[in-house]
C-alpha cells in the first residue's frame, strides 16, 4: 500500500478538468444588538464584508489546496460580479481560459448574514435557466480544448445552468474517448443524465429526489437498495453516498464499505460537498482502492465543517488527520 505521502505528492502531478456552475459566496458579518421597529426581525450592525469564489469554482480551490492543477469551464454573466468573480480567479492564481461569458444570465450571488457566528440569512441572486443552443456550444468547445490535457473530470452540477444533457454528454463521450476517469457532484434536473461516469457523489437529498424514493438517513438496507437503482439506472462505475453524520457508503470497483462520520464540532456545512469531491477525484485520477477514496473523502468533509463559510481544505491539515488516522 503507498503511503500517504507520495499520493499527495502524487496529487500535484495531477490536471483536473472542473466543468459546471460558478459562483460568488458573498459575505456580511456583523452583530445582532436588538430588534428592529419596523418588523420582528433582527438588525444586523455590519462589521465586515467578504467575497469568496463558491461551486465550481471552490472545488477548483480545494484542487488547487490540495497540489493538483485545476482548469475549469463555467459560464459566468456579463456584468459587474463576474469581472469580480474573474478577478478572484486570478488573484487566486487561476486560469478564466475556460470561462464562457453570458449576456442572458447574471452571474450566481450568494449572499449569507452571519451575526455572532449564526447563519441569519441568505440572499441568492442568480438565473437556473437551461443554457443556450450557443452557450451549449461554446461550452462544449472549451471542453474539446481542455479536456485531453486532464487526468480527470469533475461535473460539479448545482442547477444553476451551465450543464445540460448534451453537455454532459459530449463532456462524458470526450472523457472515455481520452480514458479520464469522470467523477460527479449532481443535482435534481441533471441526475438521470450522467450514464457511464467512472464516480456518482450524491448526498441522500439528491438520491431522494433524482430516484423518487424514501430513504430514511441511517437506514442501510434503503441505502443499498437505492444504490443499487442507481447503478442499474445508470451503468456508472460507482457510486459513492454522502451522508452527513451518518459518513459515506461507497460501491466502487466490487467494494462494498460504510464508513462513520469523524465527531467534529461542526460550525458551517457550507462546502463539504466540494471538498469531497475534489479528494474523491484525486484519488480516482490515481486509480486508489475504495477504502481509501471514501476515508479520505470522508475525513476531509469533515475537517472543512469546523470553519465558519466556504473555504477550501488545508492540505497539511488533511495529511497529518489521515496519518493520525491510519488511512
């Protein structure tokens, strides 16, 4: 068994094509003094404001924390949130190579209130739209451009968009023509769409939804049965189901495992789906066993929890966790 230090360093020899929907996670931080006069509700007195890059483009963060060279193709509005959120791209030392700029959608906003380290609200502007015949087009031709110099795809998919079934098609169809491996984050419209990855990641939310069928959380017997839905649907490689503080169950490559979730004091879940994904994508690219893809996957969700708003995962953080662990 390799250790784990030369698959991290194994990790920065790795090209990860991200394809999917970016966004801006935008930040208001204040505190909560008393109640406002004119409804019940509380005023918020702002004491600092902050903008993060969110989706697809904090999995490309968490590829890049994790020493992997991330490329990503997402579409992005034509207004003044996008030249932010390409501007954020590079001052993080990202490429726009892959970016398709749109006059008919905005770019996605969101907005979170955080007082006294409580989520009061959050304010999301943004068009869910399915893309254009040209969008579509000029999508699938960044994909063409970029894809044969990755060693895995990753379809980070949050409806806002970007992808539709031609595009996950063509992206699909493209990967197996170049034998790179493909790795999915789905959501509801898109769910049935992606025959043939390598790596389905639903959460048990998706599964209900994309399946329509009842999955109580902790059930296993539910569990594996959806699963096996799922695959037989589906003819992907595997699967591997996040499910909160219940862990992850992988089926992948003959494997069968549950694993538990790590007892964390968790302050925000914003984002442990795209720290999960991009370490299940690092470990396929290298062609790992199951148990590893899920136990680090697994612990790396986990260790992103214990920090307030999207962030991408530390790398020596997640190393010196999973030696601790025996992973």
């Amino acid at each position: 068994m390799e250790s784990l230090e030369k698959i991290f360093h194994a990790f920065t020899e790795l090209k990860v094509l991200i394809v999917g929907d970016v966004m801006l996670d935008s930040y208001i931080w204040g505190a909560v003094e008393r109640i406002s006069p004119e409804a019940p509700v509380p005023i918020v007195n702002v004491k600092k404001r902050d903008v993060r890059l969110g989706g697809a483009a904090n999995v490309a963060l968490n590829v890049q924390a994790l020493g992997a060279t991330p490329i990503l193709v997402a579409l992005r509005g034509a207004d003044e949130a996008g030249k932010k959120l390409e501007l954020i791209l590079h001052q993080s030392g990202l490429s726009s190579e892959g970016l398709v700029i749109s006059a008919e959608r905005p770019t996605t906003v969101k907005t979170r209130v955080i007082a006294s380290h409580q989520h009061v609200v959050r304010v999301d502007e943004e068009s869910d739209k399915v893309p254009t015949p040209t969008e579509e087009q000029m999508i699938m031709e960044r994909l063409d451009k970029l894809l044969p110099m990755c060693d895995v795809i990753i379809f980070e998919d949050y409806d806002k968009g970007a992808l539709s079934e031609r595009i996950i098609a063509h992206g699909v169809a493209l990967a197996n023509a170049h034998q790179c491996p493909t790795v999915v984050d789905p959501k509801k419209r898109n769910f049935l769409s992606y025959r043939g990855v390598s790596l389905f990641k639903p959460n048990l939310k998706e599964m209900r939804e994309g399946l329509k069928i009842e999955l109580e959380p902790g059930n296993q017997a539910q569990l594996e049965k959806g699963i096996a839905l799922l695959k037989s649907k589906m003819d992907v490689g595997g699967v591997m189901a996040t499910l909160s503080e219940h862990g992850v169950y992988i089926d992948y490559q003959n494997q069968r495992l549950k694993l538990a979730a790590h007892p964390r004091e968790i302050a925000d879940v914003s984002g442990a789906g795209d720290t999960v994904v991009s370490i299940a994508a690092l470990c396929v690219a290298l062609n790992l066993p199951p148990q590893r893809i899920a136990a680090l996957a697994n612990l790396g969700g986990g260790l992103v929890c214990q920090y307030v708003g999207v962030v991408p995962i530390s790398r020596s953080e997640l190393l010196e966790e999973a030696v601790k662990e025996g992973i």
